[in-house]
C-alpha cells in the first residue's frame, strides 16, 4: 500500500514543520518511492506512493484538483474504464487511478464513494469550504485512521504513527471487549482519543465537529435466485475469475500465498489460468509455501505440490520448526493493536521473500472462509428455509443433517428455532455465549461479551440467519483488515472483491453449504480449475503445538508477569483462572477456544509494551502494577511515566 498522512489545525496556528516529519517518516517504510507534501498555513498533507501499477508511476500526490480540492489517494481502482466511459466530458488527459476519482468527486461529490469499486482509502480537503473527509473501501482493505482535539485533527494510514504523536491517550474498554470476543467494532481502536475510518463510510469534519456518514451497507433484501445449480457456478466463476484479474494489475512480480487449502489454491490456479489465456499485466506469478517440520499433523505440504505441479512451478518454501517462537515476549518496535494475528516465524518467513524478490503485491486467501461457507453451520442453513417458509427443504435438510450429526431431526429443529430467538436469550441457552472462566464477569457482563461470542447474531430480529452471519463476518474481516500488522508489499484480496462478495451474500445459504459438503459452490465451480486432491481434501493443519512450546520456552518470563498482571489490575482477567489456564498449556493441553486464550495472552504482553513506551495512561487503580515491579520500571522508556 501507499501511505497519506496530514495535519489540520483548525484556529489556524502554522503547522509544527517537525511534527509532519516525523509523522511522514513514520510511515515511510510503507510508501518508499519518494515523498510529496501540500503545506499551506495550517494544513499539511504528505503522501507516500508505492508504485505498483503503470498508472501509479504517472500520479503526481497530493492530488490538486481544477477546482482547489486537494486528494490523496492510497488505492487500486478496478472499474477505471466503467468510471471514464461515464465521465468522458469530465476527464483531462491524465487517465491514472487518482485524476479519475477526483472526476468522480467533482461529478457526484460524496455519492461517488458508492462507485469506487477496488481496494482505496482516500482524503479530500477542500480549502474553500474548510472541510475534511476521510473515506474507505466497503471492506477497508486500505487502513485510515484519525485523531481529533477541540484543536486539529491528525489522520494517517499507520496506526502507530498517530500513537507517537506525544498526545495522552487512554485505553478503549470497549475495544479490549472486542478483542477479548474477537468481534471489535471497526471504528474503534485500543485507544478512546483515536478512530479508524469506517470501512463503508466517510468521515466529514468541518470546523472541529465530526460527522461519520455510510455510503455502503449490507442489504438483507438483495437475494440471487437462479434456476439451476449451473447458473449459480457459471456466474461465481465469472465473478472469482474477475476479482483474481483485477488483482494481477501490477508492473512487477506477484507473489501469492499457496497453503494448499481452497483459498490460496483456488487464487494461484485462477491467476495461472488468467496469466496462460488472458496475458495479465502481471509479468509472473510467484507462490509462498510454509510447512511444519516437527508438527505431527502437518501435512500441507502433500497438497501444496499438488497445486505447484498444476501450474509446473514450484515456489518458495519455508520449513517452519517449533522451537518456541510462535509469539515474542517482547515488541522491538511498537505494536499499535494487542491483536494476536497468528504464528510469528511465519511472518518473518514471508517477509524475508518479500525482501528478497522485492515484490510489491502479494495475494491473501484470507476471506474466503467467512464467504464462501466454510464457516456457515447447519443452524443457520435450516434457519433460512425455516424463515422463508420452505417447508419442503427444511424437511429434506432435518433428515440429512440428522443423519450425518447423529442427532435426533426434533433436537436440530429445536436448536435451529433457538438461533432465531432475541440474543439475551440465546446467551443463556447457546454455549457459544458461555464466557471463559478466566475473563472478569463484570467486564464481560458490562460489555456484553456473551452476546457478542454468539455466532450469527448480528442484525435486526427480523433478518434471515445467513444475512446475520454475513453481516457478523463482515464486521469480523474488518476488524482483521484494521488491525493486520502492515507489510512492505501491498496485499490483496480476491475473496474480498466487492462484485464477488455481495454476489456471495445474497445467494441461498444451502448453495454455498450442503449437508456433508461445505463450500458446495465453491467445489462445483472450480472443478476444473482446482487438482482433484485439493477438492476432495478434509483435512485442517492444526498449530496448537507450537504454541505450548513457545509457553514453555518462555515459562520464567510468563510466569513472572502473570504474577501480577496489568489484565487483571485493569479488571479484563481473573489472574488466578489465567494462570492456571497458561499452566495447562505449558503441559501441553491447549484449551477448546485457543485463538482467546491467546488473544488474551498477547493482550498482558501488548499493555506491558505500551505502559513501558509511554503511550497510555493507566488508571490510578493500576498504578501499584507499575510501581510493585522494579524490573519493569528498568526495562522502560527513558520518558516519564503518564499516570494519572
């Protein structure tokens, strides 16, 4: 990605010079290809690139528009020739991605937002009517994040960035809530004084009020109702097929992810597919292939070859061993979300061929369970037949799952008419909803965090089950999408393309989830894209291992915090329930809900990293924490601690 960052000051004192350089240097490792600023009184703008597509090379940022708006545009727009066929009239010579958004703009003002299709987060100035705004993609693919006080307000691509102003912050409960359910509302950060950009939304601030408007939103309305199985298939290939095309515009080498699943591989057998008949910009395709040495259910590395014989290439493979350091005690640089986002030597793995092929785009899979219904549940699939009153297919639906669950059809139809009660109900009927021992109750009570681990909740009473799921799982993307660690290459998504997506949340629910076979549409579609050994795979390699080696390994240091943690001072933990959680992991036995132990655990290790940085105010409730640990104090930052 590219990267934009700018300073408002609204009573018109002059921009503090030293402050936007060192805001643009935080965030140049993210935008290497030199940098511009617009400097006018007491506005700053400076904008990043990465150049990544021919046009890219040819935009000259911050944009200055005929009529004095000024544009920074960090984005990849892939209905460029729907958007000049409509703006002919509009359009100047220049035909790169930003001069045809800044048509749209002048065009449609705000409304254009609705017709920007692609990956972009983008900031408009207006200096004529002193108005700011700030606005993302439908999913957030591109990150925006911004801080407001009575006097500026200071936006930036880079989390951290903001963090390292010198500003007081405070941490955000109702963010730490959400990490701690894994459902974080994606206008929050760890932090009370900063916001993301929503993503689907605009921010417009003008004369130091904020106003956050939606251009963007799921429509529960909007079904695909086709005749045939076929129909279904045909078009989900025309759209996937389209989503990997948009995603291979690139002057340079392309590297994908290539795990050996559905998703990485069904994006490196499309785009070969693509590269072999279309010719797409991309000059190749690259792959990215990790496996577990010492992992006994390891076996990735059967179905990856699989794939690499497919397309007669083989890629970049890294052996990843369990040594324990699957998660660092430690942050060398500041860490701007608590966040845990998987396995470390992983990343360094792939950063490390990142740098060493010097590739600007990389493919993810990631999106591709939480649309295509991998992570649907039977429930939700009897659910909608329930409540659209296809009574026939419920039946057929009861008696297969029945069958295949071993489980009476009364009790399913029971358990399927729960999942469409009010959620304070299902919260005290569905185990989904029982909290970890280990959590404060009054924390979770307080935030409500049964409600949120409830799968398929969100969204009027009245919506279809699946349109709840969809709507939790957009909510869940962006949230991984906000919080996903930045990298130097600009990463892109071909689940999360915009036609592909929408096109997925409004078929029928049994289309993408059959009894005994998820990802039914998926399968049927690619099946002669994808080697039958990947559509036919049943398997899931499983990490839990790896993690209780790396407790082990760091057992001391562990210990020694959860001795008296800055997550139980602050009320989020029970220390003694975590503590004797972490010693079963140390044992071996990972608990049933890993991914919130560990969420959990990153979250002690990211509150000690940010008290010891500065960054936060701890309350005077947790100030005895910082004080009772004298080695903490000589591990901090050399600035005085900010207690309040």
């Amino acid at each position: 990605m590219s990267a934009q960052t700018g300073i408002w000051n609204f009573e018109g004192e002059l921009i503090d010079g030293r402050l936007l350089i060192e805001l643009s240097k935080s965030i140049s490792e993210y935008g290497p290809d030199g940098e511009k600023t617009y400097l006018n009184h007491n506005i700053g703008i400076v904008f990043r690139p990465l150049h990544t597509t021919s046009e890219s090379y040819l935009e000259h940022q911050p944009y200055i528009c005929s009529s004095g708006r000024i544009i920074t545009w960090d984005g990849r727009l892939d209905n460029r020739k729907e958007l000049i066929g409509r703006l002919c009239n509009d359009m100047g010579e220049s035909v790169t991605d930003v001069a045809i958004v800044a048509a749209t703009i002048r065009r449609w003002g705000t409304g254009a937002f609705a017709r920007l299709t692609g990956d972009w987060a983008l900031s408009v100035w207006d200096p004529s009517e002193k108005i700011l705004i700030l606005a993302r993609d439908y999913i957030g693919c591109r990150r925006l994040f911004y801080y407001q006080n009575p006097r500026k307000v200071i936006w930036s691509s880079c989390l951290t960035a903001l963090t390292q102003c010198g500003e007081r912050l405070s941490l955000c409960n109702e963010y730490i809530a959400g990490d701690l359910s894994l459902h974080i509302a994606g206008h929050l950060t760890p932090f009370q004084e900063i916001y993301s950009v929503p993503a689907g939304g605009f921010v417009r601030i003008r004369e130091g009020h904020v106003a956050v408007h939606r251009y963007w939103a799921f429509e529960p309305g909007r079904k695909t109702r086709y005749t045939s199985d076929a129909e279904y298939e045909e078009e989900f290939r025309f759209l996937f097929r389209q989503a990997v095309r948009r995603r291979l515009r690139s002057q340079s080498p392309v590297l994908a992810d290539l795990s050996g699943g559905y998703d990485s591989s069904s994006i490196v057998c499309m785009a070969d597919d693509i590269l072999n008949k279309e010719g797409a910009k991309a000059p190749r395709l690259d792959t990215f292939s990790y496996s577990y040495v010492d992992e006994p259910e390891g076996d990735d590395v059967l179905y990856f070859t699989k794939v690499e014989e497919r397309i007669g290439r083989t890629g970049h493979h890294a052996q990843i061993s369990g040594s324990g350091d699957s998660f660092s005690t430690e942050f060398p640089k500041s860490a701007a979300t608590p966040v845990f986002l998987g396995r470390r030597e992983v990343d360094v793995a792939r950063s490390e061929v990142i740098k060493r092929g010097e590739y600007r785009v990389t493919l993810s899979g990631i999106g591709g369970d939480e649309f295509l219904g991998q992570s649907l549940d039977p429930h939700v699939v009897m659910g909608d037949s329930l409540v659209q009153l296809r009574l026939g297919a419920l039946v057929k639906q009861l008696a297969s799952w029945s069958v295949l669950l071993r489980r009476s059809w009364v009790q399913l139809l029971e358990e399927t008419l729960v999942r469409l009660a009010p959620t304070t109900v299902r919260a005290l009927i569905e185990k989904e909803g029982r909290i970890e021992p280990w959590l404060n109750s009054k924390f979770a009570r307080k935030y409500r965090i049964s409600r949120l681990l409830l799968p398929a909740a969100q969204g009027p009473w009245f919506w279809r089950p699946s349109g709840k799921h969809f709507v939790q799982k957009h909510a869940m993307l962006v949230h991984i999408l906000n919080n996903y660690p930045p990298r130097y290459a600009e990463t892109r998504y071909p689940f999360l393309d915009q036609n592909l997506a929408e096109y997925l949340m409004s078929v029928p629910s049994d289309q993408l989830y059959r009894p005994g076979n998820r990802r039914s549409l998926m399968r049927r579609a690619l099946a002669g894209i994808l080697p039958a050994g990947i559509l036919t795979r049943r398997t899931k390699q499983i990490e839990s291992r790896c993690y209780c080696l790396t407790v082990r390994k760091h057992w001391r240091t562990l210990e020694a915090m959860f001795a008296s943690p800055f997550s139980s001072s602050l009320g989020y933990i029970n220390r003694s329930q975590f503590e004797s959680t972490l010693v079963d992991v140390k044992a071996g036995k990972m608990p049933p809900n890993s991914n919130l132990f560990l969420t959990a655990l990153f979250l002690e290790l990211w509150l000690r990293d940010v008290v010891s940085r500065r960054l936060v105010l701890i309350p005077t409730s947790s100030q005895e924490v910082v004080a009772s640990n004298p080695e903490f104090l000589a591990s901090a930052h050399p600035r005085t601690l900010r207690l309040q």
